[in-house]
C-alpha cells in the first residue's frame, strides 16, 4: 500500500476548544462562541455489523473507545469538564456514528501506549484511536482499521534555533520519550547527535528545551505541533523522517468490524468531515489538510 502525506505545519493552534458529539447536537452547554467550529456526525441508526463478535456484545448499549487525554490536538481530556478534543477524538466519534452510537452511549477511557493491546484483547475498549502506529509486531496481536493520518517524526526546536532539519543535529542534544521509538532513531550514528536524552513525558522534554538544557524535541509530528501552540517561542521544523501510519486498534481476528472501521474512515474522508475535524485541530497552523492516506484492506 502506498502512504500519501503533506509535510506537517510549522505551529498549530491549541486545538483544545472544540467539541464534537456524535448524536447531531451541536456543542455542549460548555461551549462559548470563541471556541471554535462545533462538529457533529450524523448516527448511523440501523447500523448492523452482526458478524462482529465486538459489536454484537455492545449494540444497543455503549461502545468503550480507548484513546489518550494528554496529547492536545489530538487526545485531550479537559480537566476541568472532561470534555475530550482532539483529532484522534474526532476519528472515533466519526467511527462511532457510523457504528450506531451517539455520544451519550460513547464511553472514553484514557489508555496509556504500554497498556492498548492488553486493553483491546482483553475487551477492555472496544477500539483504540490514539497515535497508534501501525505495525507488523503489533499486527501479531491486534487488528488495525485505517490508516486514518500518516504522522512523521520531526523536531520541536526554539524559533531562533539554527536547527533547519535532521541533518543539522551533529553535536546537538535532544530529548524524546524513554523507550520510544523516536529516542531509538536519534541516536542512529547518521544523524551525530551528541546526547540523546530521555524523560519520561514529552512535556519533560519541552520543559528542557525552553530552559535550554536541549537543543531540540523530536516525536511524531502530530504530537510536537500541540507543544509548539503551547510555547510562543518554539516551531515545528515540518521535515519529517520517518513515517508513522496512525491506525485504530480492533480485536484480533474481526474483520467485520474492521471491514466496518475502514467503510467509515473512508466514507468520511469523502463527505468531507475528515477534512473540517482536521482543520479544526490539527489545521490551526493555517496550511491546508494533508491528503488522506488510503485505508488498508488486508
């Protein structure tokens, strides 16, 4: 299958205001006119996918959608309403829809990366939308619908950083998650990093560059643009070098639901509400949505 993206804006703008609900109710009595479009996805109510083992236990009940609450623009849980925003949120609303639920039947649980394919086989979520790179080690052990965006590693540095790209990082130092994958790829010898460190959250990492203990942050793209909305004084270089194809995570062995996942990703690619739920996220940096990658049918 052949992966389509656009390079990843340089900033985005906090994406934390907008509210979407799958039931066709338009915002939420915590909604105010400075926070932005309000999306809404039409229910799907005779939805029938009667060869799902997963859907069969949840219709006409609640659907448990896994996702993570501390990435803003993607995932984020509002600690004040808990309220949940994002792209990522936006993606499983849309699927959920399709699937027949609105939102007062979605039930969000905040899943870390190291617990999600214990959540999913287990059945401790129903599907999972959060950042989550497809990959063949991982496909031993779930599914995946989508891809639905396709994110690149690249690098958060100071506007006034001398940093243009990965080849500028010879004797630089810089800071990613400890265990990810993103670390592992920095400290490849081509790229002469002179110390790659590791926190155990990125807003450890962003704290660290804006005190200038780093030179540079580097994740997916997708996760750095939240961070650089957050801090005036930071950009995303938009320079990927790596491509992470976000995938949502689905029992292993239902290919109903993920024949299911995949109609609804591309169906709201093509209605146009992929396009508006990003340009209400991830869009703040001004630039045009990215092509959307074509979903895997295998």
């Amino acid at each position: 299958m052949k992966l389509r993206r656009t390079a990843a804006a340089a900033t985005v703008v906090l994406a934390l205001a907008v509210t979407a609900t799958a039931c066709g109710k338009e915002g939420s009595p915590d909604d105010d006119k400075d926070k932005g479009p309000k999306l809404s996805y039409k229910v799907n109510s005779a939805a029938d996918v009667k060869d799902s083992p997963v859907w069969s236990k949840v219709k006409g009940g609640t659907i448990k959608i896994g996702t993570k609450a501390d990435q803003p623009g993607l995932g984020y849980e509002d600690p004040g309403t808990e309220k949940r925003s994002g792209f990522d949120v936006e993606i499983a609303r849309m699927i959920a829809a399709d699937l027949g639920f609105d939102e007062e039947h979605i039930d969000w649980k905040t899943v870390p990366s190291e617990a999600r394919e214990t959540q999913i086989s287990s059945g401790g979520v129903d599907f999972y939308v959060g950042t989550y790179t497809i990959n063949d080690e991982r496909k031993k052990q779930v599914d995946f619908g989508g891809p639905y965006y396709l994110a690149g590693q690249d690098l958060l540095v100071k506007k006034d950083s001398d940093i243009k790209g990965p080849e500028d990082l010879k004797g630089k130092k810089v800071c990613s998650a400890a265990g990810s994958t993103p670390l592992k790829r920095i400290k490849e010898k081509k790229y002469g990093v002179a110390k790659a460190k590791s926190q155990q959250g990125y807003q450890l990492c962003v704290q660290d560059l804006n005190n200038g203990q780093v030179d540079a942050v580097t994740t997916d793209d997708s996760i750095l643009k939240g961070y650089a909305a957050q801090n005036d004084g930071l950009k995303v270089l938009g320079k990927p070098f790596s491509e992470e194809p976000y995938g949502v995570g689905l029992k292993k062995g239902d290919k109903a639901l993920r024949d299911a996942v995949n109609d609804a990703i591309e169906a709201h690619q093509k209605n146009g509400d992929w396009k508006k739920a990003y340009d209400a996220t991830l869009g703040k940096s001004g630039l045009g949505a990215p092509t959307p990658p074509q979903v895997d049918r295998y």
